[in-house]
C-alpha cells in the first residue's frame, strides 16, 4: 500500500463540518474576503502545529494510510 494523507474533517468556526472523503476534492468559492485563503492558510497551520488556533478553522483531523518512514520519503520528495 503507498503511503498517503489526506484532511478527513474540517471544523470552521461558526461550528460546520465538512467531512472529506480520501479521494474527494474540495473546492472553495465565494466572494472576496469571504475567507477563502485564509482556511486554506489555517488547514495547512494545524496540519503543522496541532496547537494552531485559527480565525476560521477551529479544527482539522488529519488520515494518515501506510507506514510512517514510507509516508516521510512521499513528504520529503
């Protein structure tokens, strides 16, 4: 199996959830200002730091498939 991760669940702050499934892709549309890039910016904040606080995402959980040394060559490639 090769190593993957994938963001399973997106909580924002006004209390909605998305969940996501491994093979889905997400799309964010709206106005300026509407928040677009900054969740984007947050996701990959708490991806990093799980201690993040974000403005518009309160929460991010993470899937991880395979072994953890495989998973770390797929990153740092």
């Amino acid at each position: 199996m090769r190593p993957s991760i994938w963001v399973e669940e997106l909580q924002f702050s006004d209390g909605r959830v998305i969940n996501i499934a491994k093979d889905e892709i997400i799309v964010f549309v709206g106005p300026n200002n509407a928040g677009k890039s900054v969740s984007l910016k947050e996701t990959v904040a708490f991806i990093q730091d799980n201690n993040n606080v974000g403005k518009v995402i309160k929460s991010v959980k993470i899937k991880k498939e395979g072994e953890l040394e495989k998973l770390k060559n797929v990153i740092a490639n």
